[in-house]
C-alpha cells in the first residue's frame, strides 16, 4: 500500500480504512487530470527559469507528466484509492518513475493546486457548454424554419399564451426564438463567468505564498490564466467561480425546462401541436397506444438537480474560515454533475427538436379561436380616438354578449355590433387572423412575419460566426 505523501513524516499510523474511503475524492476528481498535469507542467517550466530546478529536471518531469497524461487517456494508469485525490495518485506515479519529481511540488500545496485546476476545468468545461447551447439554438433555429403552414412559405400562427389561456396569436417561429435569445443570454452569462474565474492561484501555496523565488506571472501566462490572483489567502479558498458556473448552468437547466414543459404540452391529444419522432419518445409497458414524450420530461425533471447543485455548494461555503477547508473538496461532486448533466441535456433536446415536426392543421385550428382577436377590436376603436380603457370595457361587454348567446365574436350581427359601439360595425373585417399578423410587421420585436423572418434571418448570421454570439 502506498502512503500518502501528505503523511509521510509526521505520521506513525495510515488513517483508518473506513477514512480512507470517506475523506478519498479519486473516485470523482480523475476528472481534472489533464488540468492536473498541465498545472504541473507550467509550475515545472516556472521552477527551471527561476532556477530552484535545473532545466534537465525540468525535462525529465514535463516528459513523465506526459507520458502519464496519455496513459489515462487511454485507460491505463491505475488510480489508487488510498492515494486520496488526483494530484497525489498524478505525483506518486511521476515520483516512482523520475526521481526528480520529488522536487516538482515545492513553492506549491494542493491548496493552489486543487484551486488551479477547478479553474481551468471550468474554463474547458464552459467552452463545451457553449458549443452545447449554440448547437440546440441552431436546431430550435432549424425548427422555426420549418413551421411553416402546409405546402406554404408562409410561417404556421399558433395561438399564444398568458396564464396557459389563449391570448393573441403569434408564429410558431416567434415562440421558439424566444428560446434561441434566452440560451445567448446563457452563453453570455458563462462566458461573463470564465472571465471572472479566468486568474491564477499557483503560487499562493497554501495560504501565505512561499519564501522562494517563484515567477507567478510566469505560470499565469503559461496557462493562458489573464493575471495571477493578488491575494495569496483569496486565492486558496475562492469558489465564487463554482458557484457562479453552477448559477448560469442552472439557469439554462430552467429555460430548458420550461422549454421542455411547451413540448409536452403541445405533444398532448389536447394540444397536438407537433409530434416528437419515435427516436426520441418511448411507449408504455402497459399501454399499447402510448408515445410518451420522457425526453423532455426528463430534462424538465434533472433542471431540479442543477438548482440543487447550485444549493449544495452554497451552503457548504456559506459558513467557512478563511482559508482552505476539507470543506472544500466537496464543491467537486456538484461542479461535476451539473456540467455533465446540462451537456447531456442540451445534446439530446438538439436531436430531440430535429425530430420534431409541427402538425400545421391542428396549429390553424386552435388559432382560428377569435377571441384571440379581441385585442385587435380594442385597438381599432383606439384608433378612432377612444381611450383604452374604454375600448377594452366595451369589446368585453361584446365577447360576454356573444357567450350569453353560446357564440363566438364572429357570430355577432352587423346590428349588435353598432350597438356595442358603431365603430365596431365592420368588426368581421378586423377579426382576420392575417390582418393581426401583418399589423405586426412594422412593430421591432412583434410577431409579424416580416419580424419574423428578419430575426430568423439575424439568428442565422450569428449562429453562423465561428464564435456565434
Ligand atoms: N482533494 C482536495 C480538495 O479537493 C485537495 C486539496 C487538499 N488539501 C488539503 N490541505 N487537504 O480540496
């Protein structure tokens, strides 16, 4: 058994073996080995300029870690449990094949080491993730292309919705570019958060600096970090970068579920807006006719985890000393399975909207509801000069006119509409689904076809940029 080089003078015993497995964090921090390595690689390559290691120790280290990082990639280093975490299991392998190794750990504690890592790995991690949600703007992109009304190039309306009630009509396309601007915020939001988390802790040792002559600013550029952190005791027991990494995957886990929470309805019998491909439902064990939409809900359901992440690491700083604590290690497991959890949902929601299809007839059908066109009587009469309010009391007094009599708006005489106000006389020739829609081609940000196509049109573009927007 190997002993933990953190123990290795001022310990007669090995820790108890049921501590060995509760204080381990292998089991879930192999994760950072790449980052591991390449921390380890600047801070070597920092040692040798500064001269407290000679270049030829500099060599043989940086070929070690090399050597070791290509053994785990492909599934051939042994991790050892009772080496703890990933900086020592990485250490004592090199220490066992490059004496000089034993050198590579001064001027540095895991303090900085861990905290280095976790920063880099959320640097990586959130360029991953921003792939992740550019590629489902681009299917949702994809999908508002393709609600069309049938053999048409004319956009499919749907009715829109406040309270879950139909309100006015909108296009398919306009509901789901709305989903396309909240993932960019999304974007924005990580990448706002990689500059934040983007500075380098190496050097702060474990909490006070070092009495060497290290080269911090060397380490920080070598590692494409922007500057070194300024303050050693910040530096070792920062994770505002978790936290805020675990904010903005929340978020995004919530547009994705609400996103998710349109497409089970509208996949219901009740709604039969679209139909989601076999790829991506599942039908029941005991109901032969069943096509269940469990992706979506599944996603809808994991977005609870990230809000729990995001809990979890909260309350495990809320309430630590500085500095570093044990504590600490524990803003892995959350780290890890939010960043997994968000990159496995965006990438099935991707495929899942690329197997979707609109059902235009029962699109037209649940928006030819002319009710939803009461709004556009309210603002004809507001421009023959009456005040809203007064406008919006008198077309209600003709939608509950209508009920009384089991109608709809439409089914209103010539004679009860003069009664309800004369300017509402040729009501049949403002209550046109078309005539609601094109009246709003002029309006920025309104769901005409015009606006419309020129967002779908502005989305394209910036989708289509290296770096999207
Ligand atoms: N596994 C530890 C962590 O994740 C590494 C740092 C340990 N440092 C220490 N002083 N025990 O935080």
């Amino acid at each position: 058994m190997s002993t933990p080089i953190s123990r290795s003078g001022r310990f007669a015993a090995g820790p108890d073996a049921a501590v060995q497995r509760y204080s381990e964090s292998i089991s879930f921090d192999w994760r950072l080995y790449p980052q591991d390595i390449a921390g380890s690689i600047a801070h070597a390559t920092m040692l040798a300029k500064t001269g407290i290691i000679t270049r030829r120790e500099r060599d043989r280290i940086i070929k070690g870690l090399q050597i070791i990082l290509r053994e785990i990639a492909r599934g051939q280093f042994r991790w050892k449990m009772e080496l703890e975490d990933v900086h020592m299991n990485i250490e004592s392998a090199l220490t066992r094949r490059v004496p000089a190794a034993a050198k590579l750990h001064t001027g540095r504690s895991r303090n900085d080491q861990v905290a280095t890592d976790l920063r880099l790995w959320v640097r990586d991690q959130s360029a991953a993730l921003d792939k992740g949600l550019k590629n489902l703007q681009q299917s949702l992109l994809k999908l508002a292309a393709r609600a069309k009304r049938r053999g048409s190039r004319d956009f499919l309306p749907i009715p829109g919705y406040t309270h879950l009630q139909r309100a006015q009509p909108v296009l398919a396309a306009h509901h789901l570019l709305a989903y396309v601007e909240m993932l960019a915020r999304d974007r924005s939001r990580f990448r706002d958060a990689v500059q934040r988390a983007n500075v380098c802790p190496l050097g702060a040792g474990a909490l006070a600096g070092s009495s060497l002559p290290l080269d911090r600013r060397m380490t920080a550029r070598l590692l494409e970090f922007r500057e070194p952190m300024a303050n050693s005791m910040d530096a070792v027991s920062d994770r505002d970068f978790v936290a805020e990494f675990l904010f903005v995957a929340a978020l995004a886990g919530i547009h994705l579920s609400r996103l998710a929470e349109d497409l089970i309805l509208w996949s219901s019998a009740e709604f039969a807006f679209i139909r989601i491909g076999d790829s991506h439902t599942t039908g029941s064990s005991l109901m032969p006719q069943k096509k269940n939409p469990d992706v979506a809900e599944l996603g809808r359901g994991k977005s609870g985890r990230l809000i729990g992440n995001l809990t979890t690491l909260l309350t495990m700083l809320k309430g630590l000393p500085m500095t570093y604590n044990r504590d600490l290690q524990e803003d892995k497991p959350p780290l890890f399975d939010s960043a997994g959890t968000l990159r496995s949902t965006l990438e099935v929601f991707a495929g899942m909207l690329d197997a979707t299809c609109f059902n235009p007839e029962a699109c037209l059908r649940a928006v030819q509801d002319p009710n939803l066109l009461a709004t556009e009587l309210a603002d004809h009469l507001v421009k023959r000069g009456l005040p809203f309010r007064k406008a919006h009391h008198l077309v209600g007094a003709a939608v509950q006119l209508a009920e009384q009599q089991d109608k709809t708006l439409l089914d209103l005489t010539r004679g009860e509409w003069k009664k309800v106000h004369p300017g509402l006389t040729d009501a049949a020739r403002i209550l046109r689904l078309d005539n609601a829609l094109e009246t709003r081609n002029r309006l920025f940000g309104a769901p005409g076809p015009r606006q419309v196509e020129a967002q779908l049109q502005r989305w394209k573009k910036l989708l289509r940029r290296v770096s999207g927007e």
